[in-house]
C-alpha cells in the first residue's frame, strides 16, 4: 500500500491540539513536533514503506483567483505556526520520504495528480480527513480514503454509505450542499438527503433539468420547492463545484511511483533537526522506528 499524506491535515490538528513546545532557539515547535511523531506512528504501527507527504504550497491557490473569498473564513496562519511548514519538509526529507510542493496548488491536487498517475501500479490510500478528497476513491478498490486517527477506510461503498452518492459525484453534492470548511457556499435548503436524492436521478449538476415540472416527480418530499431551489441558485452551485473538484494535471511530479518506496532514512540528517530543535525523544524514536525499516 503507498500511502499519499495530505500534510496540512496532520500539521494543523498538531498545532491546535498538543501543548506548546519551544525549541532552544525560543521558536515555536509542536506542530513539527506532532507531524513527526505521526510519521513514526504510521510507520510503526502500519509499516509503511511507501509514503509520500503533499504540502500546500501556500494558504492561497488557483481557487483564490476564482473565487477571492475561497478559505477566507480560515484567516490567516498563526506568526509561530507558519515557519513550522518548512521544518515539516525538513522532517519528511530527513526520514527518507518523498514530499512535494506547487506553486499555485493545494495538497489535494497534488495528491489527485498522483493517484491518476500511479494508481494502476500501486494500491493507495489517501491519508485526510478532507471530504473533497472521497472523489478519488475508486471502483475498483485501487484508492481509498483512510483517516489515520480513526484508523477508518472508505471504499466507493463506503463513500455511498457515508454521503448517500458516488465518489465521481462529491464535487456535485459540495455543489449542492457547500463546504463551510472551504467557504464554499451550497444550495440554500438543500441538505445531504436532498443531495443524495438529486444526484441519484441525475448523474451530475448540468445534468438537472430548469423545468420545475420534472423536478416535481422527484421521490423526494417537496421535490417542487428543490427544484426551485437549485433552479433560483443553479450558477452559485457550478461554481462551488467547480472549486471543490481537484486538479489532476499538476505539472512538475514524478510519473514513477518507485520515488515513494522504501526511501533510506538520513541519519545525520535527522541527527542535526532534532539537535537543532531539542527533540531528543524524536531522535531516539526515529533511530528505532525506521532503522528498523
């Protein structure tokens, strides 16, 4: 199994939960410090050989261009989070796995890109809590979407289960129902029942008629007033779709999945991070964690 990490995920959810640490220099380190130890944890507990860590390359993308208020609700990075991005790099580096950033994209892409790239010679799990990220979920079971903390996979049957539509149908339903994480405004009163409802009569969103008579015959309660919702907020709902629907042509990444396997861990590498930001638990962990890869 190669493993596609949507980093940001796991940096964020270290900042905002684990107590602060400071390294000798007085510099903040925890988020660092928690994307470390999760490294080692998957590795460790999963034996992961093949991992690949996707960065945001910034906190604004192409969407931005589209859409300015995309994220916007998020605000800005934090002054003592934002240096921790660049020594999570140094971290995937000096434990041997491959990392990626692009300018202009976001981790998802990134992690689009790769799955269509690699996912006919490799198995992959793409490692998110992200919602958007369920469209990359295959029939086939070649890639599925597993939250490492849950320790949960989700399967194409997962995904109906769970959002009630096809994984090649979740930029349609974040086109109906908004993603308030993203900013990304939905339909006003249509909710996942009603999505799961309008995406299992019409494939996608161009595909929903403007006569309100057909939707009117829709096995849905107050199918009419559906319509006229979708209708009344048709254009509002492409473009969110549009937004919510990954890049799959990412420029500048490797076409060979062997640059994800069994990478060596750099010893002095790692020896001179976690000197430098006194993480001396982290040394030891990782000298047994992937010396024993």
């Amino acid at each position: 199994m190669l493993y596609l990490l949507d980093a940001h995920v796991y940096i964020f959810r270290a900042y905002y939960s684990l107590p602060e640490m400071e390294g000798p220099d007085g510099h903040t380190t925890h988020a660092a410090y928690g994307f470390a130890n999760t490294l080692l944890r998957m590795v460790a507990e999963l034996e992961v050989d093949e991992l690949v860590c996707c960065f945001d390359f910034a906190m604004t993308s192409f969407r931005n261009d589209l859409e300015p208020t995309y994220k916007a609700l998020r605000g800005e990075v934090p002054d003592d989070l934002d240096p921790q991005f660049a020594i999570c790099q140094e971290v995937a580096e000096a434990f041997g796995f491959a990392h990626y950033a692009v300018p202009e994209f976001e981790a998802d892409d990134l992690i689009a890109t790769l799955c269509e790239r690699w996912g006919g010679d490799r198995e992959i799990a793409v490692t998110s809590v992200d919602k958007d990220l369920a469209q990359l979920v295959r029939e086939d079971g070649g890639v599925v979407l597993f939250d490492f903390a849950k320790g949960t996979t989700l399967d194409a049957d997962g995904v109906r289960e769970k959002f009630g539509v096809s994984p090649h149908q979740i930029p349609d339903y974040l086109g109906l129902v908004g993603d308030s994480v993203d900013n990304l405004p939905g339909v006003p009163g249509i909710g996942a029942k009603g999505a799961s409802a309008v995406l299992g009569t019409w494939e996608c969103l161009e595909d929903a008629p403007l006569d309100l008579e057909v939707w009117a015959a829709l096995p849905v309660r107050g199918a009419r007033r559906l319509g006229e919702r979708f209708v009344a907020h048709r254009d509002r709902a492409l473009r969110t779709k549009a937004l919510a629907t990954v890049r799959r042509d990412v420029p500048g990444l490797p076409r060979d999945p062997e640059v994800a396997a069994r990478a060596r861990p750099k010893a002095a590498a790692i020896d001179a991070l976690c000197r430098r930001l006194g993480w001396g638990a982290i040394a030891e962990r990782a000298s047994g964690v992937l010396g024993a890869r």
